[in-house]
C-alpha cells in the first residue's frame, strides 16, 4: 500500500511540473507574435478558427504537457498573441 502511495505521490507531482512549464511557455509569448511562437516552440497548428472580430484560436498538441495536451492560442488581427488556455496537460 506504501508504494502505491509512493507511486500516485510521485504521478501528481510530475502531472504538476508539466502544467506549471506549459504554463509558463504560453504566457512567455503573451504580445509575441503567432508566428514566432510557431517558429520558435517548431509547433504547427493542428485547427484555426477564425473570429468574427478579426484574428484566430489556434489549436494545438503536445509540447511540454505531454502529447494529450492540448493547447489554445487566442490571437488578434495582427496575429498578437493576447490569451490562451489549455486542456489535458
């Protein structure tokens, strides 16, 4: 029973490393352009969404979360990062 405490211990800890790094990543670009977030994290966009009000949502998978991540990058029409939030990381 010890281990399996150990074991599951261990599991939220790292599940809680990786959130904290795909945190700061993504709010590393925050003002930064798209496309040097592409070029720069060597991520290409798996969905683009356009907006009404000009500018995109896009989505993405993987990086330091894990490959379940999956990320949101809300840009304006100038494609300036200005939010995001992730899901499964």
């Amino acid at each position: 029973m010890r281990v399996v405490r150990i074991v599951v211990l261990a599991f939220l800890l790292s599940s809680c490393a990786e959130l904290t790094r795909t945190n700061q990543m993504l709010n590393s670009y925050l003002g930064k352009s798209i496309d040097s977030f592409m070029t720069e994290q060597g991520f290409a966009y798996r969905l683009k969404s356009p907006l009404d009000a000009g500018g995109a949502v896009y989505q993405f998978t993987g990086g330091p979360g894990g490959p379940r991540c999956v990320f949101y990058v809300t840009t304006d029409s100038a494609g300036i990062i200005k939010s995001y939030r992730f899901e499964n990381c």
